[in-house]
C-alpha cells in the first residue's frame, strides 16, 4: 500500500516539474490600471452569481458560506464602484431570496 503512495507521489511531483519547464515560456501581464477590471468583470459576473449563489442555496458549512459572502461582497463593491446597475441590482435580488429562505 505504501509502496502505491510514494509511486503516486513520484509521478505527481514529476509531472509538476514538467508542468513548471512548460510554463517558464509563457508571459504573464499584471496590469494596476482599474479601466482594465470593468471589461473583465462585465465578462464574469454572470458565472460569478451562478456559482456563489449555487453554493450559498446548498451548503451550510460555515467555512464555504463566508467565503460566498466575502465573494459576493467583493462583486457588490465592483459592480458598484463601476456603476454597473444589472449585475449590482441581480447580486442584491439574489441576495435577498436566499436571505428570506434563510429566515423561513
């Protein structure tokens, strides 16, 4: 059995230095202008709202239901600092709902 683990654990550690050569290649850009987070955010809030919300209505774990909030606190600030009426007024809906279910 432990004979399996530490082979396991050979092959990962393996395909994760190959992992790393592959990706010394690539070029990362890190960007500190805000006019580039409103284009990327009008692309995923949608997802953003169907995932948190997702695991806001299913779990009761605590630890997974402060990160949801801290999430969706997170994309409120956002979509309000950019004035962006849909995404803020669907957060706050949702919100809402799972606030009344909550109470029920």
């Amino acid at each position: 059995m432990n004979c399996l683990f530490f082979e396991k654990k050979k092959k990962k550690k393996a395909l994760l230095k190959d992992e790393k050569r592959r990706n010394k290649s690539r070029i990362y850009y890190s960007s500190k202008r805000v006019q580039h987070v409103k284009p990327m955010f009008e692309v995923i809030w949608m997802p953003i709202l169907a995932s948190v919300f997702g695991y806001l209505q299913e779990s009761d774990d605590p630890s997974i239901v402060s990160l949801s909030i801290q999430s969706l606190s997170s994309a409120i600030r956002i979509a309000s600092i950019f004035h962006m009426d849909l995404p803020l007024n669907s957060y706050l809906f949702q919100l809402n709902s799972i606030l009344k279910k909550k109470e029920d």
